[in-house]
C-alpha cells in the first residue's frame, strides 16, 4: 500500500470518477442553498438533493465532489466528541460519487471495489477489508443483490456481514428516496483495539475496524400512506387521529401512528461518501486522522502559538520519514495525542470554512453554533497557558494547507482571522462578566440553601448546591467552561449539579433538534414535480401570448379546474412573469383570454417551487381548467421599478467595495419595486462621508449612462474565472449562468435578475439608511427612479419648513445644528439642577441612616433606600456613606425609570479580604429579580421587581453573614 498525501488522495478520488464518466462538480458551500432544513452542509449528496427528488434537471447523470462538511449542530453534532477520539471531526471532506439514474448497484460496487484495492489507485489489500449489506426489515428484503455483485468482485462471502435498518438502510427523510446501504470497513491491526491487545473478530471492536466507503442504493420511494392505530383496525388516509378505543396499558386516547409504504423507483440512483479524513490515515498508516498530513501541519501551528514548542516545522519531516518507512519523531506523536491541539487545529479549519462561506458569530442558528466552535477552540488555547488572542493566526495556516483544493480562501483568510480575532477579544470581556455571573449563582444557591434547607433545588444533603439549569444557563449564554464551574463551586463549598447540567443540556439539544430537522425536507409535490421547466420570455417581453395551462393547485393539491373567485397557483409552459429568486421580488399582473378582451386572473405574484417552474399566484375572475389557453401581462410600470432597484443593487455592491475594500461581500439583498436592501459583510458602521462617496460613485455611474450587457449561458467556470464574474453567498447556480456586466466592467456578478438597458434608466440612486444586521455584516437601503424624486420633493418642504427657524436658509444645516445645541445645552442645565436637588434631599437623610446601621458579626452593614438617583450619584452616596461609617459595608438600592432596580454595594478597604462587594450585590440582586457584580470595593447590579427593594435590603445583612462564613 503507498504512502499518499491528503491532497493526493483527494485528487485520485475525482480522477478516478471522471475515468468513469463522471462529471468533477466543485464543492457547495457549507450553508445549504434553498434548503432550512439542514443547519450546515454535512454530506456530498446535499448539492443534489433537488436532483434525487426529482425537483432539479442537469445536463449529466453522474458526477463526483469533494463536499466540505460541517457535523456541529441541529441533528447531526459531533462537537463535544472532537479531540478526545480519533475520528470525530466538525469539518471534514466527503468524497463522494453519484449517479442520478443511470448506473446503480452493480457499477457502484465494482467501481468502489477497483478504486480502493487497485494498485494504479489506492491499492488497500483485500484482506484487511470487510464489508457490509442489509440483512431486511419491515417489509424490505434482503438486500442479496449487493451481495452477489460483492462476490463478483472477489470478496469472499466470510467477509460480507449483514446488519438492520441502524446500520445499513438510508432515508433521506420520512418521506422520500430511501433504499438499502454497504459499507466498506478497514482492519487497523490489534494495535488500534478499543482494549489495547485483545484481538476481537469484525463487528465486535469498533474501533479497530472503521468504515471508509458507505454506498447508498436509493431505489425506493417512501411515502405516507395512512395512519392506524396499533390495536385496533382504525385507520385514516387523510391524517392523524385519535383512537378512543381501549388500549393494552388502559388507555382510551392514543393517537394513531403513521403508516409508511416503499414504492420501487422507476430510476434508482447511487449516492456515496468516502471520508478524506479515514481514508488518509489508512493510507499513511496512521491510526488517527489527527496523525495524517491532513492535520499535523495544523496542530504544529497550535503548538508554536500556544507555547509549547518553538517555531518548527515538522510535518515535511514526518511526510518525508513515512514515505521511506521510517517512525515519524516521538514529538509528533506526543503533540497530535494532545486533545486541546487536536480541538484548536479541527475548530479552526470549521471556522476557517464557515466564515469563508458567509456565517459570522452571533447568538442564533448558524452564526451560535460558529460561536460555540470558536469559543470552545479559545477555551482550549487557555488551558494550554494562552491568554492573548490566537485563534486568528491558525486561519493562515489552515489557508496555506488547503488553498490547492480550496483557492479561495487565498482572498478570504484576512477577513477571516478579522472576524476571529474580534470574536475573541468578545469572548475575554465575557468570562469576565461570566465569572461575576458565576459568583454570584453561587452566592445565591448558598443563600436560598440557608433560608430552604428543604428545598432540593438549592440543597443536596447537608451541602448548598448550583443548580444545572442555572449553570447550563451560563454555559451558553457566556462560554463559561464546566470545569471552571465545576471548580468554583467546589471552592466555594457547594455541590456541583451534574445531573441538572445534563438533563439542560438533552432539552437544549432536542430543542436544537427541532428547530433544524436536518434531511427532513420532503419531496417536491408531484403536482409541480412532474412538469416540465416552464419557458420564461420575460427578459425581452412583458406579454406572452396562447400560454396553455398545464396544472392548477388548490390548497397544495392539483386540481383540474376552478372557479371564478378562488385563489390558486397557476402553472403554464410559457410565460413572462419573472418569480421570487436571487433576493428580486416577483411579477404582478393578469392573464387575459387568447383575444386580450377579457381578464382572466389578476396576478398578484410569481413563484418557483420547483427549479425551473413557476407558479402564478391567481385570483381568478372567470373560471380556468388544465389545457385552457391565456395570455400573460406583466405590470409594466412596476417591472421597471424593480429592474431600476436591481440593476442598482450591482451599483451599489461595486461601489461600496470599491470605498470599504474587497472584503465587502453581498449577504443578501431585497429588490422591490419601491425600495431595495443590501446586506453585506462589514466590521464597522459605515460612516458618513463613506456613504456619500459610495453614493457619489453610483450616480456618477447612472449619469454615464453606461449599457448594461447580459450574456447568457456562460460555463460556470468561464463566468468566474474568466469574466470575474462574483459568485453570490447562498445562490445556487448550474452549470451554465447568466453574467451581468455594468459600464464596461465596472460590476460583473452572475445574475438571473431583470435590469435596465442602461444604468441612467434608474434616474438616481440615494441612500435611505445604513444599520447592522449581525455581528460583521451591515445594511444599506437605497431608492431609486422616481422614489427618489419623491423624496426630493418631502426632503424640499422640510428645508423649508426649517428655514423659518434659522437665520440663513444658505447654510440650514450649520444654523439648525446650532439651534438644536443651544436648546440642548440648556436641557443638560435644567436637568443637572433637578439632579444637584435631588441629591441634596437624599444627603440630608444621612447621618440618620449612619444611625440605623447594624452589626453583624463584628461588622457594620449600612442598607439605604434612595429612589430616582442615577447611578452616578448612587456610588458618590455610597462613598460618602462608607466615610460616616468608618469601616464596614454600605448596601444601596433604588427605584428606576421604566420599573427597573438599581442596586450598588460598597465595602471599606479593610474588609474587602472578607467580603467582596462583588458577590453581595449578586446575592441582594437575586431578589429583585436581577444580577450583577463588580470589584472587591463597590460593585452594581440591576433588578426589574421594585416590589422586592425593601426585602432585598432587608436580606443584604443575612447575605453578608452567609459570606462572612
């Protein structure tokens, strides 16, 4: 067997297919293209899943990738297992070979059997491989054809095993392409044992016989066919019910269960996977996939920045040393065993790859889970003695390691490391509100433990304890690491709620779960399914005449007529309403009979719910059947609106990477016929004068009155490499597109839109608004053509207007500006004289609430009320408090604007050893249903229940007891 690189192999992969006719298509992206069902792309088949199901035509049957996989999320999530197993990634390679009706069972085996035991390919003996078939289940046989077609190949049948539906049957959804799978397994050698030395036979040790090939045999449809219930003989067709018969266990409600059937496909096709990862270490005679080429470049990069060795580059070595049969260096071994290496080097090229695909950092979906990566790759870095940002230097070397298969990171890895960096330097102020989080759960759980030793929440035993869901809370919300909770409680002296953690965490990930059903997506309805593309002539024409009516949908189902007065979609084999794709709104209009006199339906959108087919959303005015004939009209003035707002979108994109810098990238976008939107990737607010000149650049643009050329089916390849056309984030695109160039290649982008002849058809463009939509990516909202004018004209009256409040209307703005300051110097004047009484008043009660002080083991402890006081002027009381009374501790609390608390603590220098203010207003806040922290000496805190101030400061003595110890 012979030594290959990571890359080597990749590139024997797709050469081999292509030898076998199979088209080499480029790896989608890691965000899914038209598909909420999936969190992240996490296998090779996804890109073709409209093709399996029959939504999607291509001009090739067969075709082969190198997908990049992200598993970290929703229902498939590998995170908490990388770095402590061999195998377990967050981003990984999927190669893979697909045949969309063409070849099935007998050439996919043959094909896989060459490719993986040929010495021209990867020449893997036989005799360490084992592979696997369906042994039948429900109703589906067992799968001896696969069988046989495995013999054929020379495996011997001692060596075919056959498993269930868990292990060997593939569903895409519950309803949907689904079929029986074989895998190919590779032996290890006794030294890779889960228990090292105890030699156990294949399908006993799983770690020591890994699977490297799955081979999907789709050659089924499954489909709902009713629900029954499961004793007795109810059954519906249309939909669930509930059965109100008596049942086994008592029951006299159980819902009824759906029932499934498999229909044989009348095109069977073949989906694979193939890890790059799995496969590498077989090659290289690794045991882990840490070990391979593939990742000791990454985690010697993790080492030198982390501290652990000095600048070294070994990975030429260690390859070098393999291909001649030699050990690679026991540092290596040692180095890529390291669990927190292993976790920065994986996380970093997930995060890598994601950022490079367009998700950024932030609380929810896709950007949360990036967060969790990244903060869990940092968390590690800490643990290995690095405190300063780090993780944003790996991005080059996962760039310089995989920029052969994947150029353009070579653009993106600056913007990257930005973004992670900025990621970082968030995550440190975190922990450190976190941890003040943290002191404060455990200050409360000691308090609540005290005053409900009954209550098992807060209480195990004798011992307070940190409730789990409270702990997870911080968990998520801050990144706080478990055994840095774990620790804490521990030394504060309180039980650590595993059980609780654990049980949070299973409701969080069924949630996740729920919110990103992966692979669920069912298929395309056949009503739609089935028809042919529909020919849109709305690039040259806004009517279509003698279009036939192919199919009319009702409530989701066909239907072969309907009636005046009811709403329905509408499908016909021509047309020139344009549909909803590529962020542009869709046509509105009518249909009208063949002779124009009279309407049909007033159109009030366009639709693809199938690539390639539109459906016309009617209100119908006279009745329509399948096979009637009508001619379409477009809303002329409103299509030119919309051509004006799209063809300014490109404008506006060019213009602003043009003035910000080429890592300006569209987001996503909304073009209307009154307005658009242009999402884009940004770290900072866009300043004025920035967007002045971007606008400037734009209608400089429009005045040329440059024409705007299309070029219609241009190879994928040729658009971009060639017409440097811009590919845009989230938009799936064939293998022929449409390239849209503006003034003489001032903008190119793909584009399958509808614009102006010319750039001064859109009149003018201005900017109506600039704001941020996430973390890194910004928003711009512009008009155009006569909504421009229209806010001239409102613009004018208001100047107007205001000129009568100024002196000069020659310089409005400079006169409004210093009117508008006047006015507020003199609010700020009134408001500091309210302030100054206001403090006045509450100074004067003082000494009487010096006098009130109690003492509570050796220590005075001052509580005050003071509502209607700004922070500010809460700590100067404070101090002055601490002044009167000498040595102890000063507990604050106030009513605010808006039904909001403000509670400040404030402890004398010579205590602070003892108590910390800290953790008493965390303790106190608790109460009002807040939280917070500070420093040993004054700390803050906020509340929202005013109701509870007064008992909150009446428990702040029993609090400072509790920490007093």
């Amino acid at each position: 067997m012979q030594f290959r690189t990571g890359n080597e192999i990749r590139e024997l992969f797709l050469r081999f297919f292509e030898t076998k006719g199979h088209r080499r298509v480029h790896s989608s992206s890691l965000v899914p293209a038209n598909d909420p069902t999936l969190l992240f792309t996490n296998a090779g088949m996804n890109q073709f899943k409209d093709l399996f199901l029959g939504a999607e035509k291509r001009d090739y049957s067969r075709a082969t990738t190198s997908q990049k996989c992200v598993r970290a999320g929703g229902k498939h999530n590998d995170l908490e297992n990388v770095g402590f197993t061999r195998r377990h990634h967050t981003f990984f390679e999927m190669l893979g070979n697909f045949s969309f009706g063409d070849y099935f069972k007998h050439d996919a085996i043959a094909y896989a059997w060459e490719l993986v035991t040929s010495p021209e390919w990867f020449g893997i003996p036989k005799d360490r491989l084992y592979v696997t078939i369906f042994e039948g289940a429900d109703g589906v046989p067992r799968d001896d054809e696969a069988e046989k077609f495995w013999m054929e190949t020379g495996v011997p049948k001692e060596r075919i095993f056959e498993y269930g539906l868990k292990d060997n049957f593939w569903q895409m959804g519950e309803t949907g392409p689904c079929g029986p799978c074989s895998e190919i397994f590779y032996d290890m050698g006794i030294e890779a044992a889960e228990t090292p030395g105890v030699d156990l036979p294949f399908g006993k040790d799983e770690a020591r016989y890994v699977e490297i090939w799955n081979l999907v045999f789709m050659q089924f449809d499954r489909s709902l066919y009713h629900y029954e219930c499961s004793e007795h003989p109810q059954r519906n067709e249309k939909g669930p019910f509930v059965c109100d018969q008596p049942h086994a266990n008592g029951d006299f409600m159980r819902g009824a269960l759906p029932v499934y059937r498999l229909t044989p496909l009348p095109k069977p096709s073949i989906d694979t996977g193939m890890g790059l990862e799995r496969v590498a270490a077989v090659l290289q005679g690794n045991v882990s996939n840490f070990e391979t080429d593939l990742f000791t470049p990454l985690i010697q990069r993790a080492a030198e920045i982390t501290g652990l060795v000095s600048g070294h580059d070994f990975s030429r070595a260690e390859t070098a040393a393999k291909k001649e049969g030699a050990l690679a260096p026991e540092r290596i071994e040692t180095l890529t065993g390291n669990a927190s290496l292993r976790i920065i080097s994986d996380h970093a090229r997930a995060a890598t790859f994601l950022i490079n695909d367009g998700v950024l950092p932030s609380n929810e979906g896709r950007g949360y889970v990036l967060r969790k990566i990244l903060r869990r790759g940092i968390r590690h870095g800490r643990l290995l003695g690095q405190e300063q940002p780090f993780l944003n230097q790996m991005v080059f070397a996962v760039r310089d390691l995989m920029q052969g298969a994947y150029p353009e990171l070579i653009d993106s890895a600056s913007r990257v490391a930005r973004v992670i960096e900025a990621e970082e330097k968030q995550f440190d102020r975190v922990l450190e509100v976190g941890s003040q989080h943290l002191d404060s759960a455990i200050a409360n759980a000691k308090l609540r433990s005290e005053a409900f030793p009954e209550d098992a929440k807060y209480r195990s035993g004798s011992e307070p304890k940190l409730p789990g869901d409270e702990a997870f809370h911080l968990y998520e919300t801050f990144g706080l690491p478990l055994d840095f909770m774990v620790d804490a409680a521990r030394d504060a002296g309180v039980q650590f709620d595993h059980e609780g953690f654990e049980k949070a965490r299973a409701e969080e990930q069924s949630r996740a779960r729920a919110s990103w059903k992966g692979g669920s997506q069912k298929s395309a309805s056949p009503v739609f399914r089935d028809l042919a593309k529909t020919d849109f002539l709305g690039y040259k024409q806004l009517n279509a005449n003698d279009a036939e009516v192919l199919a009319i949908v009702k409530e989701g189902a066909g239907v072969p007529s309907a009636k005046a007065g009811e709403q329905v979609e509408v499908v016909l084999d021509h047309t020139s309403f344009y549909g909803d794709s590529g962020g542009q709104i869709g046509d509105t209009g009518w249909f009208t009979s063949p002779d124009g006199n009279t309407t049909i339906a007033e159109i009030t959108g366009c639709i693809l719910p199938v690539q390639g087919v539109r459906a016309h959303k009617a209100i119908l005015k006279q009745d329509i059947a399948v096979g009637d004939h009508v001619n379409t009209v477009v809303d002329g003035g409103r299509r030119d609106n919309i051509k004006r707002n799209h063809t300014g979108t490109h404008l506006l994109h060019a213009a602003l990477r043009q003035v910000l810098g080429t890592h300006v990238k569209q987001a996503g976008s909304a073009v209307h016929p009154d307005r658009l939107r242009f999402d884009f990737s940004h770290f900072a607010q866009v300043a004025d004068e920035e967007l002045q000149e971007v606008e400037d650049i734009v209608n400089r643009e429009v005045l040329a009155n440059a024409t705007v050329e299309t070029i219609v089916d241009v190879p994928i390849d040729v658009a971009v490499n060639e017409y440097h056309a811009m590919a845009l984030f989230g938009e799936k695109y064939g293998d022929k597109v449409r390239v849209v160039k503006l003034s003489d290649g001032f903008s190119t982008e793909l584009c399958g839109g509808t614009h102006t002849a010319a750039t001064g058809e859109i009149g003018l463009l201005k900017l109506t608004g600039e704001s941020a939509v996430s973390s890194g990516v910004r928003r711009v909202e512009a008009i155009s053509g006569l909504g421009s004018l229209d806010t001239f004209r409102r613009d004018f009256e208001v100047a107007k207007l205001a000129g009568q409040y100024v002196p000069s209307v020659e310089n409005l703005t400079e006169g409004l500006r210093a009117k508008f300051a006047a006015q507020d110097d003199e609010l700020k004047r009134l408001r500091r004289e309210l302030e100054e009484a206001r403090m006045k008043s509450a100074a004067g009660g003082l000494d009487e609430a010096v006098s009130r002080a109690t003492e509570v083991r050796g220590v005075k402890v001052l509580t005050h009320r003071a509502d209607s006081l700004e922070r500010g002027q809460l700590r100067t009381l404070v101090d002055n408090l601490k002044q009167k009374l000498g040595e102890g501790v000063v507990v604050l609390a106030s009513a605010q604007p808006e039904g909001k608390v403000a509670i400040i603590a404030g402890v004398t220098p010579g205590l602070t050893k003892r108590i910390q203010a800290g953790k008493l207003v965390g303790a106190v806040a608790k109460f009002v249903g807040g939280s917070g922290g500070g420093k040993p000496d004054i700390a803050e805190a906020g509340g929202k229940d005013q109701s509870q101030i007064d008992v909150a400061l009446q428990a702040a003595p029993n609090a400072v007891a509790e920490l007093l110890g």
